[in-house]
C-alpha cells in the first residue's frame, strides 16, 4: 500500500514537473520579443542595435538611455513646439475616458435589461445585437465615413466617431454581464422591489455592486481597445495636434527608420502605462473573468 502511494505521488512529482517545463518554456518564447524590444531601446547606437549576430548581453559602455530622450525631442508638433508622443498620450487618454465611462454604463444597462427585465421583444431584439457581432467592422468603415463627412464632422469635430459612437456600448460588452448579470439571483431583485427600489435603484444599489469584477474585466479590456486603437485615428485624425498615441508613434517610426534604439524606447513607453494598469488591476480582471455575479 505504502509502495502504491509513494508511486502515486512521484506519478504527481514528474506530472507537474513537465507541466511547469513545457509552461516555461513558452512563457520564455512568448516573452523574447519583449525582451528584445527593450534591449535594443537601451543600446547606445543605431549601429550596435542592428549588428549582426545581435548583441543579447551588451555591455555598460553598450548602454544608453538616449532612444528615450529622443521620442521627446525629436519628434515635436511644429506649432506649438510640444512633443507629439506626450501630445498623442493626452488625446489617447482624452478619448479613451468618455468612451469607457459611458460605453461601459450602457452595456451594463443594456445587459441589466436583457438579463432580468422582461419586454415584448426582447428575444428578437438581443438575437440581432448578437448577430451584429459577426459584422467585421471593416465593412461599414467606409459607409460610416461617408456619413460622418457629408456631416462635415470629419473636418470640424474629427474625435466625433471616435467618442460618440462607442459611448452607446458593445455587443460584446452586453454579452458578457448579460451572462454575468444572469447569476444573480431574483430573489434580491424582489427583495429590492419590496423595499421600493426602482430600474435604476436596483441597478446602482444591488446589480452595480455585485457586478464590479465584471465592469473591472470589461473596462480594462475597453481600455487596451481604445488605446491600441490604430484604424479609425489614422482615418479620422488628419491634424498632427490631434493624433492618438499609437499614430504618433507610427508616424515617428517612419520618420527615424534608421533610429533603431528610439523607435524600440517608443514601444517600450506605450506598453508602460497599459502595463501598470493591469499590474494594479489585475485581481479585479481575473475576477471577473473566473467568477459568477455572487460570492460563495
């Protein structure tokens, strides 16, 4: 008896052992480009970060944090003389504020709806939202653009489709806290319409509340869409005082090719800030991946 268990137990040994092998080993692949980014940022010269065989481990005298100087100097908005990747952050962040707030209380209220109200309709209505979601966005591109410049919003108010529009909500952002949402329990629905709560007094004082884990989830991921946004910008915003993070870098990518170490230290910089979201918000995100809308 004693043999089979200590069997057992190195079966469970060897088993997790190359478990965590293989684990790092893509953990190892996934994060080489990353590491390559990074150290060709810091690298003194065009030259040194384009030498082949590529240098893995350079030295100290190797080293230089110059790319990251150069992305806010060289690169500078001509009128105002400000740098465009601190100007591109600012639009990015400018954008990304109204659409997340307001893009992620219309989905939950939506999803509120079609999870525990009851109308004519419903079914059909939530069926063709759902089919929406199969509709590549890169088909009504251009009847949108149409639209919005017969409109004259795409010379005057060029942040307008890419503000307005996604303040309304997600299909994909109502399917996931309509799930979310289904988990409750209408027993705290009716309890909240004894105690005379209202639609929007049950939503803020007892869905809102349970569904934070899930906001958080579908916020963050609202997050990294709009501030990766590269598409829609590049249409939109044609002004160079009025480009998102993501064109500016872009653009300053074309315009110093040959400035290997800066075009790396302006990758490195937009990761940070998404990065160091995640890092703070990660317990939120995991949540309201993994868990149901009440605790157990």
């Amino acid at each position: 008896m004693a043999t089979k268990i200590k069997k057992h137990d190195t079966g469970k040994v060897i088993y997790k052992i190359v478990v965590y092998f293989i684990m790092g080993i893509f953990t190892l692949i996934y994060l080489i480009p990353f590491y390559i980014v990074f150290i060709t940022s810091i690298k003194a010269t065009p030259q040194l970060a384009t030498q082949n065989p590529f240098i893995w481990f350079p030295t100290a005298k190797q080293i230089s944090l110059k790319g990251y100087a150069n992305i806010f100097t060289q690169y500078t908005i001509y009128s105002t003389d400000e740098s465009m990747i601190l100007v591109g952050l600012r639009n990015t962040i400018l954008i990304m504020i109204p659409v997340i707030i307001g893009g992620m209380f219309s989905s939950s209220i939506a999803a509120y709806a079609y999870a525990k109200l009851h109308f004519k309709g419903k079914k059909v209505m939530y069926t063709i939202l759902m089919l929406s979601m199969m509709l590549p966005g890169i088909i009504t591109l251009i009847p949108s653009y149409f639209i919005y410049d017969n409109l004259g919003v795409t010379e005057y108010i060029p942040w307008f489709p890419l503000v307005i529009p996604p303040m309304f909500g997600s299909a994909t952002c109502v399917f996931f806290l309509r799930g979310y949402y289904s988990s409750i329990p209408n027993d705290l629905l009716d309890s909240a319409k004894m105690d005379g709560l209202g639609f929007f007094g049950t939503y803020f004082k007892v869905i809102l509340p349970l569904a934070k884990p899930a906001i958080f989830a579908q916020g963050l991921l609202g997050i990294v869409a709009v501030y990766n946004d590269y598409l829609l910008p590049l249409i939109y915003l044609t002004r160079e005082e009025n480009y998102t993070l993501q064109i500016a870098l872009s653009t300053y990518s074309s315009a110093f090719a040959t400035d290997l170490p800066s075009v790396m230290a302006g990758a490195v910089m937009s990761t940070i800030p998404i990065l160091l979201l995640y890092l703070f918000l990660q317990k939120y995100f995991i949540s309201g991946l993994t868990s149901s809308g009440v605790k157990r």
